[in-house]
C-alpha cells in the first residue's frame, strides 16, 4: 500500500482509544487482545546520555570518565573517585576526545550534552 507494515505498525496512547482508533485496530489486527502493546515514553537525560556514549563506541571506562566530565570534575577528583592514576584518566579523555571527535573537555559537554547549550533556552 504505502510501505507501511502494517502488521508490525503500532499505536501510542495514554488514556482510552476513540471509536474510530478502536475501529482501525479490530481493522488491522483482529485479534487485539493477541497483539503486543508497546508504550514509548520520552527517555530520561541519563538513558539518553548512555545511548550516546554507546554510539559512539566508547568503553565502560570512558563512559565513566564522560560522565564525571560532565559532573565538572577536575583530573586528580576524577582519578580519586575512579581509583586511577591522573596520567591515565587523561588518557581515557584523549581516547574519548578522538571517538567523539572533539578537542576540549567543553566540546565533549556540548556534544553529549546539547540541550545544556545557550539554543536550549
């Protein structure tokens, strides 16, 4: 019909169903009680932040490393709390700056996180 799936298509909705999205369902599933309901909900910060620190391919370290960057911790408070040397956690954030493609530790801020930037207001 119009590339759609309809088979696999899904509907979101809080609250209950108007006549006519309880007639499309009994329309393209039938049998609505044997079909899978998902709810999708907007993600908190923190998923949303693992996500991308995912994407990016970084380890489990830099990942922590990421965050206590974004926490605006300093080199020696960051190797206190992840039990490091200074020397290596400065080695995790030029590993981090290379996958992430940025230069500084505030560029590592406003790329993971953008709405904290000066557009989001």
């Amino acid at each position: 019909m119009d590339g759609t799936c309809w088979g696999a298509a899904g509907l979101v909705r809080r609250g209950e169903f108007t006549d006519r999205e309880a007639a499309f369902i009994a329309s393209v599933a039938p049998a609505p009680a044997a079909a899978t309901v998902v709810a999708v909900e907007r993600a908190s910060g923190g998923e949303l932040l693992g996500l991308l620190l995912a994407a990016y391919g970084l380890t489990a370290r830099e990942r922590e490393v990421c965050r206590e960057v974004i926490a605006g911790r300093s080199t020696s408070d960051m190797a206190a709390r992840l039990a490091l040397s200074a020397h290596t956690v400065r080695d995790h954030l030029k590993s981090v700056f290379g996958k992430v493609d940025v230069r500084s530790r505030g560029e590592l801020v406003a790329k993971l996180r953008p709405e904290d930037g000066p557009a989001a207001s």
